[in-house]
C-alpha cells in the first residue's frame, strides 16, 4: 500500500486475534536514501485504535504486530499513514493471520 491509505475490512465477531509484521517494502532500497520511505502503521478495531507501529523506514527491520486481540469485533482498519514527502512511502503487511 502507499501511503497514505487505509484499508477496511468487515469482521464476524468471531475472530480471536490478528498477528504479522509490518515494514517498507523491500523496492525502495533502490532508491535514493532520503527517498526510502518512512510510514506509521495503525491497527484499529470497531473505531478503537489497537496497535500503532513506531516510525518505520526503508530498509529497517520488519517490525511485529504482535497478537492483538479481537473477540467479537465486527471491523478492522489497517492505515497507513505518510511521516514525511511521500517518497518511497511503500508499507507491506507481511504474512497477517486472521486467528479463529
């Protein structure tokens, strides 16, 4: 996704948790430095926000979301949101598990 974005998906109530990682993706290493990107993923749940990553740039390590709980709620939002030009502003959301 580029930022700045925002993905919503419509739950059943019937999901425990949501686990993965988040990182810039690997193209911008191509670029120039000052170009790389940097973004600040957002986790929300039924409005409420769940997870907020630190400052994430191009060619940092993949940062874990770690298991954020959903019992019983009905959306979530994945945002991605620009912390800077929009240059190289690339988020990957990597290998996101739905957990019954």
């Amino acid at each position: 996704m580029h930022a700045p974005s925002r993905l919503t998906f419509a739950l059943d109530g019937g999901y425990a948790s949501l686990r993965g990682e988040v990182a810039i993706d690997a193209s911008t290493r191509l670029f120039a430095e000052h170009a790389r990107g940097s973004v600040v993923f957002r986790v929300f749940a039924d409005g409420a926000l769940l997870w907020e990553s630190p400052l994430v740039r191009g060619g940092d390590a993949p940062v874990a979301l770690g298991t954020l709980a959903l019992a019983g709620k009905k959306e979530l939002v994945l945002e991605l949101d620009p912390a800077g030009d929009f240059a190289g502003d690339r988020g990957n959301w990597l290998g996101l598990a739905l957990v019954r």
